[in-house]
C-alpha cells in the first residue's frame, strides 16, 4: 500500500506532544536534561589529550555558574536570571531559573588541570585527560 503512514502521536504538530513539552519544560530542548526549563546543549570533542566543552548558556553571568569535575564526569549548575522590564513582555521565547546539566565523558580527566573561559554566551571547557594508570610490580619479600 503504497503511501500509506504510520500513525505517530509525537510527530511535530501533533497537540499532545506541545503540551507534554509545556508540562515538562522541554520546548525546543533536544539535546540534553534541564532544572527549571533551562536547558544547556553541549557539544564535546575529543583531542588527542583533552576533551574540549562547548556549552550554550547565554545570559549567565560566570559568577553564577558552578562547575564541578571528578573522575570522568562534569557537572554544570547556574541560574539564568530573568531581566526586569518597565513595560510589559509582548512575547517570550527564552527561558528563565536554576539549571544543572551533568556530562559524562568517555574516560577519566585530570580535574587539577581543568580549565573554563566564559565568552559570548559560551562556556568552554578544556578537560585534560588523567594519565593512564601506571602499573607497579611489587616484589614480595620473606618475612
């Protein structure tokens, strides 16, 4: 039967996939969780000896962020805060609160070599790789 589609509930234009997303704060969120409906995409690339993040996080200010790294994980909490207006909003696309994003990364990082630059609405984050784990034969000795 040629032409014939399958039925898809969640397909764009479909009203109950707009309202699941009002109710859960995922409009226009594809690409990771989210706190608040704040939702932060990143973009990871691998180099030969660190990872490098570039998270979306326009309107932060850098003292409002807090970035933690252990092991081979990064986690990334803030608030984007709503600006005061005189008058009144005559429409509203961005998203306003607290958010945390965690990112898991394919291998261990170096958290003392860590390194985070804020620009242009973009947190970057530069993740040295740890070292391998170095392997020590131990001699045993008679008591």
């Amino acid at each position: 039967m040629a032409g014939r589609r399958s039925f898809d509930p969640w397909a764009e234009g479909f009203p109950w996939r707009e309202l699941f997303e009002q109710a859960y704060g995922l409009r226009g969120e594809r690409s990771g969780p989210m706190v608040a409906g704040v939702g932060v995409p990143v973009d990871i690339a691998e180099l030969e000896d660190a990872y490098v993040i570039y998270a979306v996080i326009p309107g932060v200010e850098p003292a409002a962020m807090d970035l933690v790294v252990e092991d081979d994980r990064v986690v990334l909490r803030g608030e984007v805060r709503e600006p005061s207006v005189d008058g009144q909003w005559v429409s509203r696309e961005r998203r306003f609160g607290r958010f945390q994003r965690t990112i898991e990364l394919p291998s261990p990082v170096d958290p003392e070599r860590a390194e985070a630059r804020y620009e242009n609405g973009i947190l970057v984050i530069r993740l040295p790789k740890a070292a391998p784990g170095r392997v020590r034969r131990i001699p045993v000795k008679a008591s």
